[in-house]
C-alpha cells in the first residue's frame, strides 16, 4: 500500500526529472549561440570618429566567440540613426550598437524629444568599452600656455572657442567648464574637426573643445597644443597634461564606448557576450590600441554600465540651462 508521504516524495522526484529534461531542452538554444555572424552597428562612416574603436572590437570579439562580428557602419545625426536602427532590431544578440556619450547619454537628456528611442527602455547594456578624455586644445604659436592663463583672460577678453557641432557631447562638456570656472566664451560650432582646427590656427577662434585622443598625434608632432583634460586623473599617454579637476574646474564627463543590444535580448546571451567582451579587453593588442592615445580600456559589464549611462545622463541633464538649451534648438 502506497503512503502519502511516499507518494509525495516519487511526485517531487518527477517534477525534479521534468525541470531537468526542461532545463536540458533549453540549453542548445543558448549553448549554441552564436550560430552566425554577429552585426555591430556603428555610427560613423568608414575610417572615422568611432568606427577604429569599433572595428578594433569587433575583429577581437570575433576571435573569442567564434563568429565573425561585422561592423555596419549607419553615419548620420550625431549616431542616433545607428542607435535607432538597433532599438528596433531583433532581440536574438545578432545586432549590437557601438554605443557612446552622444547617442546613449547626451541625446537622451538635452533633447530626448528629438531621438526616436528611449533610453535605457530601448536597450540592454552588455559592457563598457573605454573613455577618452575631453580636451582644451589651442594651436602651436597660441598666447596661451596653460588653462589657467586662457581661463583667466577669459575673465576680461571675448574669446571664442570651436566644437565640432552645438548639442555635441565635447560643446556639452566646455559649457560644463564654462560654468564651474565661472568664465564665458562665444561658442562657434563647426562641422567636424578639420575645419575648426584650421580656423584655430588661422586665428579666428582661440581654442578647440574636442576629444582628445583623435587629436593626440597632433599634439605629439606639435601642430596643437593641449592645455587640460576632463576625468579624474591624468592619462599615462600624455602625463604633463594637468585635468580640469587639478584646476578646480571639476567636469567629470568624458566621451565613452561600449555595447548594449536591443531590449528583451535573453539574458544568457547577454552575459556571453559580456563576458566574452571582457576578454577581448584584456589582450594586448585592444589594451595597447585603446592606451596609445590616451583612452583607457574600461571593464564594465551589464548592470554595472546601465547604471554608468543613466550617472551619464543626469551630469548631462545638470549642463542643461535654458540658454544652453535655446542655443542648441533646432
């Protein structure tokens, strides 16, 4: 005769054997990922801005899991096409964004109403990539040595300083050092580095607010000089260049890379690529490529990046005076 009590252990011992089968059924699906090639939407054209920072992880990541990771390159509104595209996209783990400070954190809190994503709700983060450093720059033959000189006469002299396009993550950022210096200066946008640093060292602006890593081959062959950096400590790269923060001008912001998928991506396949992300990371070949002009290799995986984006976005959003948001209107 059956008792109950042993009758409940045999149904607790099926249900045991179920969840197993279940659990075995399950796996192939994400033990088996990736099955094909791996899209990393990136928001610059061919050989520009991001895209070597791109390019560079996607041949690494490629190696690690496997596939092939192949960069589709959506130029156009500050990467906000690229960012769209994969909000949109299928949540299988087959497309990634090369996400970065424009798209993913100044967009969203100066003009979230001009994106057509929502952030974080559109996006699952899987890791940070790096962050380089915003910098000050003036041409060779400038008057100013220092940041503290340029800053100082911008007390009692109208000068002018050039970024790469009003709403930028680098314009944001000199209006943040504007603001903690307690200086003004006459903004003039341009579009792309190019021609604002040839009207800087033709004298029609006095300094460049840009990223400083593009420019530091620049710098080293002497064309620029670079008075100061945002972040929180000097770059190892360029070690005689003092940070804002030395000065007491405190302007955390720096321009950042990292990946994130779109939303509902299953979880298991999130983490893979996380911590497959983290070991292109630690080769030599990304760490040298990404140290060489002064960023830095950042590992910071899924919950921990989401929570970096949205401290992103509230600095951002802190910058947003009424002046600044008027300026930058479309």
């Amino acid at each position: 005769m059956t008792t109950f009590a042993s009758a409940t252990m045999r149904r607790r011992r099926m249900a045991l054997a179920l969840a197993g089968l279940l659990g075995l059924a399950a796996m192939p699906a994400f033990a088996a990922y990736p099955e094909q090639p791996v899209r990393l939407v990136v928001g610059f054209p061919p050989g520009g801005g991001g895209d070597l920072y791109g390019r560079l992880i996607a041949n690494a990541l490629g190696r690690t899991l496997g596939q092939p990771v192949i960069v589709d390159n959506r130029a156009g509104a500050g990467g906000n096409i690229a960012a769209d595209a994969v909000a949109k996209a299928k949540p299988d783990g087959y497309t990634l964004l090369l996400a970065m400070s424009g798209n993913l954190a100044v967009a969203p809190a100066i003009r979230p109403q001009a994106i057509p994503y929502k952030v974080p709700e559109d996006f699952t983060p899987v890791g940070l990539i790096l962050e380089a450093p915003h910098g000050l720059f003036v041409a060779h033959n400038s008057r100013f040595r220092t940041a503290r000189e340029l800053l100082d006469a911008a007390r009692t002299q109208k000068l002018s300083f050039a970024s790469t396009g009003a709403g930028a993550a680098a314009h944001i950022g000199m209006e943040m050092v504007k603001k903690e210096a307690g200086v003004e200066m006459l903004h003039v946008p341009y579009r792309g580095s190019g021609p604002a640093i040839t009207d800087m060292l033709g004298g029609q602006v006095d300094c460049f607010f840009a990223t400083a890593s593009p420019l530091v081959g620049q710098v080293r062959q002497g064309q620029l000089r670079l008075l100061a950096i945002t972040g929180n400590a000097r770059n190892p790269a360029i070690p005689d260049v003092p940070t804002f923060k030395e000065l007491g001008v405190n302007v955390p912001v720096t321009q950042w890379y990292g990946l994130v998928a779109p939303a509902g991506t299953p979880a298991p396949v999130v983490k893979y690529l996380a911590d497959h992300l983290g070991r292109a990371l630690a080769t030599a070949e990304v760490r040298d490529a990404i140290r060489r002009d002064a960023a830095t290799e950042h590992n910071l995986p899924m919950d921990g990046f989401g929570k970096f984006i949205q401290e992103d976005i509230a600095r951002y959003k802190g910058a947003a005076t009424p002046a600044l948001l008027k300026e930058i209107s479309p």
